[in-house]
C-alpha cells in the first residue's frame, strides 16, 4: 500500500487530514518525552508520511490550505500577546534587524549561485530563496521557550514584518527577471507602497478603533461570545494580506494585534485555543511532506544541499546579530537563531521559481532541504542559547 | 466582478472560505434578528454567494471538505450530548422510524419516476434521492430547540443511523442496476454486514472501553487536555466510517458518545465548541451553494420541483411519523417533521447519479432544489409543532 490516498474525493481528503494530524501528534509526543522542541517531531512526521518515505499523504489543494491556515491560527495566537506599545519600543532595531537580514543571505545565496557559473534568473532566485524568515516557525519556539514578549521576541516579530515586505520586493524583481522583461518598477513600488500602508494601517488604526469601541466584536448577535467575529477579522485580513502580495499570516498577527486591544484578551486566548490546537500541526507537518523523494541521493546534490544551507544560516545568523546587537550579545544571539529558520517561505519562492522554468528540479528539492534544515536545526540551538546564565 | 476567485490557488480559496464564513454569520445575523431559525440564513447565504446569484464563491474540494467537517464537528457535538443507554431505550421504535421512514420515500419517488415513463436507472435513483435525512441538519435544529434528549431527540438520532445503513443499501443497488450489470447482492451483503458491525463495534466496544479506562484521551503527553486525541478519534472514525461506504458523520457521532463516556464530558464540550462554532457554517453554506444556476426557469422543471418535493415530505412524514405512533401524537410529529430535510444526503446521491450518466442536469438540478426546499421547510415547522402546549 504505496497510497493510503488518491487525494480526489473529500473522503480521502479527510484520511489525509486524520493521518496527518494523528502522525504529527505522534510525533510531538516521542520528541516531547525525549525532552526535545516538539516541532521537529511534527515536522519529521511530514517527512515519514510524505513522498519522501512512505507516501501515505500526498500534497493536495486541501491539505496546503489546512497548513496555510495553522500558520495563520498560528501567528493570530502570537499577535494576541503582542501590544503595538511593545513592537513600537522596539522599532528601530527590528527594522535593522529585518534589512541586514535580507541582505546578507541575498548577497550569500546569489553571490553563490553566480560562482558556481548560473544564469541571471537562477542568480537573483537564489537570492530571493535565502531572505525570507518563518515567523511562523520562530513564533512557536519563541511560544514554547515562553519568549514571545521579551525584548528579542519582539524585535525578532518586528524585523519578520519588515522582512516579509523586502522578500516580496526581491521576488518581484526575481520574476521580473525571470520571465525575460526586466523588472516592471512601477508596479512593484505600487505594490511596496501598498503592503507598508496595509501594515500600518491596520497596526495603527486597527488598534486605535477598538481601544475606542472595545465591545466591538461583541456587537453582532450571532454569537455570545467574541470568538467568530475575531476569527472572521483574522480570515479577512490574512485573505486581503495575502491579495496584496504579503504573506496571509501578516495579516492573521496584525488581526491578533487589533483583537488583544479589545482588552478581553484572556476570554478570547481560551477560545482560540482549541484552534491553535488543531491547525498548527498541518503547519508543521507540510513542511516535512514537501521533501522531493529521490532528489537526495546524488553526491553533488548533497554538496550542494550542504553549501546552500551553511550559507543560509552563516548569512542570516550574521545579518540578524549585526542588527540586534544593541539589545547586548545574548539577544543579539537569540534574535540571530531566531531568524534563520526559512520553513515555508524558502520553500514557496522556490516553487515559484519552478513554476517560473527559471530554475532545475535539483534547485527546488536543494532549497526544500535547505529549508528542512534550517528549521531543523534552530529550535535546539535557540533553546540552548536563551537558556537563563547559570546562577553560581 | 463575477468572480472574486478562481479557486486554483490556495490564496484564492482562503478568500473563498473568508467570504463563505462572513457572509454565513451575517445570514445568521439578519434571521435571528428577525426570530426565525438561523440555519436558514446560513443555506441562504450559500445560495447568495454561490453560482445560483453572485458566483463569489465556487465549489472546490476545499470548500467540500471544509463542509465536510462542518457536518462532522456538528455530529460530534450531538454525540457528545448523548447517552448509549439513551439510545437503547429508543432502540426499536428508531428502527422502525428509519425503515418506514426508508421504504415509503423509496416508493414514493421510484412511482412518480415510473409515473412518468422514465427508464429503471431513473427509477431507482428518484427513489434513492428521497430516502436519507440529513441528520447534520435535523441535529442543529434539535440543538437549536433544545430537544436533542428528549425522547423524540433520541428517537431521531437513531432512526438517522438505520436510515443511513439502508440508504447505504439502496445507493448500491441503484449503482448497480446503472451499470448495467446488476445489483452485486454478495458484495452489498457483505458492506451492509460491515457498517453494522462497526456501529454496534464501536457504539459497545468502544463506550466500554473508555468506561473502564475514564482517563485514555488524558494519557498522551502532547497535550494538556483531552482535545485533541478526542478530534483525533472523531476524525478517524469519520474517515473509516465513509471508506466503508457510511456518511463520514456517523463515525463522528459514535465517536461522540464514545468521548461522553469519559465522563469529563463537560470540559471538554468547553473546548469543542470553538470547533463548534468555526465548522459548521460552511457546512449550512455549502448546501446552498450547490443549487445550480439557469435550472429553475423551466416552467416544466419547477412543476417537477413542486411534486417531488411534494412527495418528498409527505412519504417521509407519513413513514416516520408512523414508525413513532406509540411516543404520542405530539412526538411522532416532532419525529416526523424532523426526518423531513434530505440536505446535503439528496444532493450527495443525485451526485452520484449524474456522475454514472444515469441521470440528466434537470434530474439533479430538481433533487438539488427538493433537498434545499425540504431543508428550508423543515427548522419553522419543527420550531411550530414542538412548542410546549399553551397553558391556560
């Protein structure tokens, strides 16, 4: 039995969804009696029921969407501990923060890719790939560690929004390239312009109008408690976010943001609990259930699987440190670790890149692993190193 | 704009579910301003955004699925608010219910079928597409009217697991009478055998289960609360329930009592409800999605709406409401009205229909349009018939 699942009919959609959930469950519990980040157990449970090893679950439509919505339940949860006092605080840094840790890995992945003698779209791809951080996947660990509001948890929230913006500027450019035009740099400022006047927007007058009118989303009647009216502002904006050429989970943390100023912050963290259960796991799954079997055998393919990936952590770490390094070297480390997991993100520019002709099968599986690895590799290391100093 | 998506993308179908779910809660908004059952508003919504009026939002698998849970997070609720020990005190007279509540459809919509000198594969799925109830349905309107453990509540529920076995039955006979071939009694025999058995496995072996060991769904690690491994088991019994050829949502209904055993019945309802409240309008929404644009100008296809509708509630009416005679008058009526809304199952089965070229668009567009009229007519009527004698 190669395929649990054909992924056609909602009946099997369904198995996919259960098995998923029930394996990375699975997973969460070995490595959480081991004592170790539970997300690689998730994460690794893609791996095992994926393409890669057992093939039980395929990547369908539903299943991406299941994902797409843990890690916006996922950020919603994170916004809903996050004040825009604290992320004001720390601005400056997190801007710094967010730029040098654009363009280190920019400068690393494409000055590579042009050593090794590729093309101009290859080139500006393999920069593109390197940039983006996952929130999502240092917003849980930051969760788990319980560091979301400290000084370096929210720089490092801070610098994924301002990194978020500069990968969809760099992706333009990179299609731009791609498909033989040039870049078209009208439309792209429009579309910059548009992604920071939606953040700031939302950030700003979101939080201002429910610090006026905090009953707000107990206004409608179709519910007693806030619950749907938050989720459905959580939906709307990561729909719109996305629309605009940001990523959805933007939208979800800014939407978490906006429903924490209501002030009924404790009743609504309860209910969106079971949500922040349930989706999250797809989350982490997906991105184990995209490694491309087959494609890691090949001893070049390795090299350069090993080449991409010191790159893209040596660059970012370096990137994120050099602009935190205000905050004092040990959240300057914290924030530096923080960013380098790529998780999803890598994952989806590189894909477009496929999707583009502009890149091989070896690039795309390379930056998936690239991706794997990162996120493999940061829970652990940021654990060890928040750990508090050692009284003596 | 006729369409807001393309429902390729997963960007496209997070707009999709967005626009599903807001414009379901506002339908159910206006009807309970206005006093009147809101599953309504939320079938209304569907048809409102759906290809019949706007066209915003089109039918893909992820909505499907979404719809999906919806009916099966509802039924896992209903579970969980009943007893085993409940329904076995209803036992013989549900029986009774579902089988009259069967046969008389059956006859009713296979004789107008032949009436009208339509060939045997038209016959018998006019005949299959009035057999189930949507027990979805049915279930949040008893929700909604506080009745789910009444007698009739329970009298319900269980004639709406027999009624699923047989209709489960029949669509395999109608399958195979299609085909050309025949009927494969062995093999219906054999499938027949195995939905029972796995009702009666996991409604007994599975409440015994959990009555010996109360604290199992506690036992993993992963979680601090028993959510999750109970979502786990509901959708795995879901998805085992539909590979065997039952509605998914009959496994998500044992799955609930078997959980209701744990006797910590009440924390988790607490959690559930936040899954609750997110699932099920897409459920309700998707019903009304699926009316199918340009079919209902006819003036000879909206007489054959009219008599099959017509014949739709008077012979499920009449079967259940005899097969209930001995609760009272009062009862077998609530029991009646209550078996009335054929839902998403008509719909599933015209579906089916269709797909094995047995059928034509008018045929599916009328059992559609009977499924959303006996759904519509069935929550005012219920709501009428079950208020408690006027005192005087």
């Amino acid at each position: 039995m190669t395929h649990l699942v054909a992924a056609s009919s909602v009946q099997d959609v369904l198995v996919d969804l259960f098995v998923l959930l029930l394996f990375a469950k699975l997973g969460d519990e070995v490595f959480r009696r081991m004592g170790q980040p539970t997300i690689i157990g998730e994460i690794l449970a893609g791996v095992v029921v994926g393409p890669a090893v057992l093939g039980w679950v395929e990547v369908g439509e539903t299943v991406e969407v299941f994902a797409e919505l843990g890690a916006v339940f996922l950020l919603f949860w994170v916004g809903l501990e996050t004040k825009l006092d604290d992320l004001r605080d720390v601005g400056a840094t997190a801007g710094l923060v967010g730029a040098l840790g654009v363009v280190l890995p920019f400068a690393g992945g494409a000055g590579l890719a042009a050593a090794l003698g590729e093309e101009a779209a290859v080139v500006v791809f393999a920069g593109a790939a390197l940039v983006a951080t996952s929130v999502g996947i240092t917003s849980a660990v930051l969760s788990e560690l319980g560091l979301v509001s400290t000084p370096a948890g929210r720089t490092i929230l801070g610098a994924a929004v301002v990194d978020d913006i500069l990968a969809m500027l760099i992706l333009g450019v990179a299609v731009g390239i791609a498909g033989g035009g040039g870049a078209d740099y009208t439309s792209l400022l429009v579309s910059t312009g548009l992604a920071v006047a939606f953040v700031a927007f939302v950030a700003l007058g979101g939080t201002r109008l429910v610090q006026r009118r905090p009953g707000i989303l107990k206004a409608p009647k179709f519910s007693e408690s806030p619950l749907l009216p938050a989720v459905i502002l959580c939906l709307g904006l990561a729909a719109l976010s996305a629309k605009i050429g940001l990523a959805a989970i933007i939208g979800a943390f800014l939407a978490g943001m906006v429903v924490a100023e209501t002030r009924e912050q404790h009743p609504i963290e309860e209910e969106v609990a079971p949500l922040y259960a349930f989706f999250p796991p797809f989350f982490f799954a997906f991105i184990g259930l995209q490694l491309v079997p087959g494609e890691y055998t090949d001893r070049s393919t390795l090299a350069l699987l090993a080449a991409v990936t010191l790159v893209a952590v040596v660059t970012k770490f370096a990137g994120a440190w050099l602009g935190a390094r205000r905050l004092g070297p040990r959240e300057a480390t914290i924030v530096g670790v923080a960013m380098v997991p790529r998780g999803e993100v890598g994952i989806v520019i590189a894909g477009v890149a496929l999707a583009e002709g502009a890149v091989s099968e070896e690039f795309f599986a390379v930056v998936v692993g690239m991706s794997v690895l990162t996120t493999l590799i940061a829970p652990p290391v940021l654990r060890a190193v928040s750990r508090p100093p050692a009284q003596s």
